[in-house]
C-alpha cells in the first residue's frame, strides 16, 4: 500500500513538472525548487527532475543556449554568466553554451552596446560634472561591462560614431 502512495505522489510530481515546463523552461534547480515549494520531498523532486532530464524535457544547456541568444545584444557576457549561475546553471554548461553561440559566428559587441546605453540615458562627456559621470559608470558596472570597457566608452568621444 505504500508503494503504490508513493507510485501516486511520483505521478503528481511528474504531472506537476510537465504542467509547469508547458509555460516555459526551467533550469534542474529551479524544478527542484517548484516541487518541493509544492509540498514534494527532496527525492521525489529529485527523481522527477532526473527523469524530465533523460528526457529532455529539462536541459540546462539548451536553456543557456536560448537565454544567451535572447540577451546577447542587451546584455554583458558577465550578466548573462550571472543570471545563469543564479537559476543554477553549471559554470560548464554556460561555458559550453558561449562556445557554441561564438561557433555559430556570433559575438558581442560591448562597445556598441554600452554607447547605446550612453545615448539613450543622454549622456554627453563633459556635460553634467562628475556627478553624472559617477551614475553613468555605477549603471554600465550594474549592467556586467568591466571597468576597463566602461572607462574606455565614458570618457571618449568614440560612442558617437
């Protein structure tokens, strides 16, 4: 009687998984995550999140693949990294995931990106004192652009082109 409990609350957890990987991907620890807030144990998610993977249904690799194409243009190399880290995605999976995205022939443009930025919030170098430069650099350094990038584009005139 009680396997067959335990063979019910797994096919919950399974239906429950599906249900959720229907609106959109989620990473083997966020699953784990949805299934235990649900009310699930630790090794029922567990071998949930387990069976969604021999699947394929969840792969954090194709999640990473799909989250660097999306935010390439917007986003630094070291966002993209930390947002993945924070929904628990592997270091190795997002390396493997730029690999490929760079293999396909596409590249980041931080330059380009950061005068965008620029352009947009109005900044013009020498207008606004110190004060504005100061919100500028503290908003590019939020936004994952390495300080050597950010002094490169904030104090030259180069973004305008």
């Amino acid at each position: 009687m009680a396997e067959a409990k335990i063979e019910d609350i797994l096919k919950r957890a399974n239906q429950r998984a599906l249900y959720l990987l229907q609106a959109r991907d989620y990473t083997a620890r966020q699953m784990r995550n949805k299934l235990k807030h649900a009310g699930y144990s630790e090794e029922i998610a567990e071998e949930v999140v387990t069976t969604m993977q021999e699947y394929r249904y969840i792969d954090d690799l194709r999640l990473s693949g799909a989250y660097i194409r999306s935010y390439a243009d917007s986003r630094s190399r070291r966002r993209i990294e930390q947002d993945l880290l924070q929904k628990g995605v592997s270091k190795d999976d997002i390396q493997k995931a730029f690999t490929a995205w760079t293999e396909e022939g596409n590249a980041q443009d931080e330059q380009k990106m950061i005068a965008d930025i620029l352009r947009k919030k109005g900044y013009k170098k020498g207008e606004g004192g110190a004060s504005e430069v100061g919100r500028m650099y503290r908003l590019l350094l939020r936004k994952g652009f390495s300080h050597e990038m950010v002094n490169k584009m904030i104090f030259s005139d180069s973004y305008f082109v």
